[in-house]
C-alpha cells in the first residue's frame, strides 16, 4: 500500500429510504359498487449499513463517495397489496473503524469484525393501508397513514489501523527502514524527519508460513499528545495495537529518556496504552563496534524497565532474532 492510497479519515452524509405511503383505496368491481377498503402497507424505506470487510484496509474507496442515499419504500396500492421494500445501502468499512455523528463529534459505534453489518440511517416504516382502520363504526375508511420520514445525519469514519506490531519512535528512528526490510511495503525512505506522514502496513513472514501484521506509525514528538506534530492523526493507529515496538536509534544521546517521553506522550493520549505488551528495539547498532556495544548494553541493563535488543536494518542485523521475539510475544 502506498502513503498516497491510504486514507483513514473521511466525511460523508447518509441518508436512509422513507417509507412508502399506505394505500386508501376502496374495492369496486362489476356488481359490487361499494366494496369494503382493500388498501395495502407502503413498502419499508432503505436502510444505509455499514459493513466490515477483513480485505478492506484503507478508506480510500470512499474519498469521493460523499452522500450515500438509500432507495424509498414503494406506496402500498388496491388489493391490500403492500409497497416492495427500498433497496438497502451497503458501505464496506476495513476494520477497525470508528463512526462519529460530525455534528457531536460522539462515537456512534465501531466496526471491529468481518461480516459485521450495523445501520447507521435507519429505513422509514411504511404507512399502513385504510383497511386496518376499518371498524363496526368505520366501515369504509378513506383515510391512510403516510410513510414515516427518511433518517439523515452527517457522519465521520475514522479509521484505527488493526495491527499485531506498532513501531514506535521519534522521526528519522528507523522505523520504515525496518518494515521495508521486513515485509513486502515499500514506505518512503529520506533522511529527514517525518518522511513517514501516513501509517504503512506490512505483512511479516515468520518461519513455517506464519505470518503476523506490522504499522509503522509516522514518528512521535514532545507534546503530539496535545496535537503537536502530527498530533493526534497518527496516536489513535496505535490504540489497536498488541504489542508496541519502541525504536530508538543508537546514536541518541539518552535512550533511557526518549523512551521516558515516548511513554508519557502515549500516557497523556491513552492511559489504557500503557497495558499492551512493549519491547525496545536499538536500531543503527552497525555503527557500534563490540566494545561500544557492550559498554551501552551495561548501561542499559541497568536503567531500562524492559526487554530490549539490538538490531540493524540496513545490515540485516538481530532481525531473525526479533521476529521470533516478537511472535513468542504474540502468543504467550
């Protein structure tokens, strides 16, 4: 997937089928000149549904689809015949998407499993025909209920990327390195910061064809949980992620307190982040000889709270070793 066709933010109006209007038709035929009401049901208006789709894993296919109109339900007509049902709307979500009302801002629901169907823009009921009004006192009604109004709202979907692995680190740690060398994405690659402006997916290949998802989530600065940087466009593809892969580089100046920031800045963001299962990984380590190695792994040992390891993308360092960490650690 390219950063251009990813896309996990779209607006859009929906708007449901009204239903159809009963009929209040009275019977007549050859020598029966005043038959009893036979007016039928109007049909049920189209419902907008909104469906998971395991295949799906960007919104781009719904960029330029702004409004999404259900079919009306049809009038209800002599013969007590009943109006045929609107035809209903489906839109395929990837999973892992959030339905907001815009107007609110409040989440409506959330798309999390293949086959899921939830409506959003219910369908109006069809009105009902005079004939279930007719009574020992009313015995030829000329009356009928009308179809109940269309449902219209104005939605957001927000897309939180489902992934086993999230890559976790400032701009230019060495993330989309990482996922190009791993799996099959091909993210773009600079030496500067924020190359990375949009969350890449990769799949991993592990040994006897195992396979597990990897995002690389577009780098983390002091106060993006206050909307800094890219702020909170890419903190929310993190929520969805089983374990979290913090990757700082060797050549920090203090490992120990980037990831102290990284931490607090996803703690600001979501004090439930800090339950996921996490693991450092030092990146660049090829600049390293032995005896700095071990030097900055002491150092480590003593200072880091949890497991960590060395590895370098470019020289196809420690990465064996990291795919079997990380696969133990998704199913322990």
């Amino acid at each position: 997937m390219t950063e251009g066709n990813f896309v996990d933010y779209v607006k859009m109006h929906v708007s449901s089928g009204k239903g159809g209007q009963g009929s209040s038709h009275l019977h007549r035929e050859k020598y029966l000149a005043k038959g009893g009401p036979d007016g039928g049901d109007g049909g049920r208006g189209g419902h907008v549904i909104l469906k998971g789709n395991a295949n799906l894993w960007t919104l781009l296919h719904l960029k330029f689809k702004r409004h999404i109109r259900a079919e009306h339900g049809g009038n209800g007509s002599s013969g007590r015949s009943s109006g045929s049902d609107g035809e209903d709307q489906y839109v395929e979500v990837p999973l892992g998407t959030v339905v907001r009302d815009t107007e609110t801002n409040e989440v409506i629901f959330e798309i999390t499993e293949d086959g899921e169907e939830r409506i959003i823009a219910e369908g109006g009921k069809g009105g009902r025909g005079n004939w279930h009004f007719k009574s020992s006192t009313n015995q030829t009604p000329r009356y009928a209920q009308p179809g109940i109004p269309k449902e219209e709202k104005d939605i957001t979907l927000e897309l939180k990327l489902l992934a086993d692995v999230g890559l976790v680190g400032f701009p230019n740690a060495g993330k989309s390195t990482l996922l190009s060398v791993l799996t099959s994405a091909k993210p773009k690659i600079a030496d500067y910061e924020f190359t990375t402006l949009k969350p890449n997916l990769g799949i991993v290949k592990h040994r006897e064809f195992q396979t597990f998802v990897m995002a690389d989530i577009p780098g983390i600065i002091e106060g993006a949980a206050e909307g800094k940087g890219l702020g909170y466009y890419f903190l929310r593809h993190i929520e969805r992620n089983s374990i979290l892969l913090f990757m700082i580089p060797a050549d920090a100046e203090d490992i120990k307190k980037q990831y102290d920031i990284l931490l607090d800045e996803l703690k600001r963001y979501n004090p439930e982040m800090l339950d996921k299962e996490r693991m450092i990984a030092i990146t660049k380590c090829d600049m390293l000889d032995d005896e700095l190695k071990a030097e900055l792994k002491e150092e480590l040992d003593n200072n880091l709270p949890i497991d960590y390891m060395f590895i370098s993308s470019v020289a196809q360092q420690g990465l064996k070793e990291l795919k079997d960490r990380l696969w133990n650690m998704l199913n322990e």
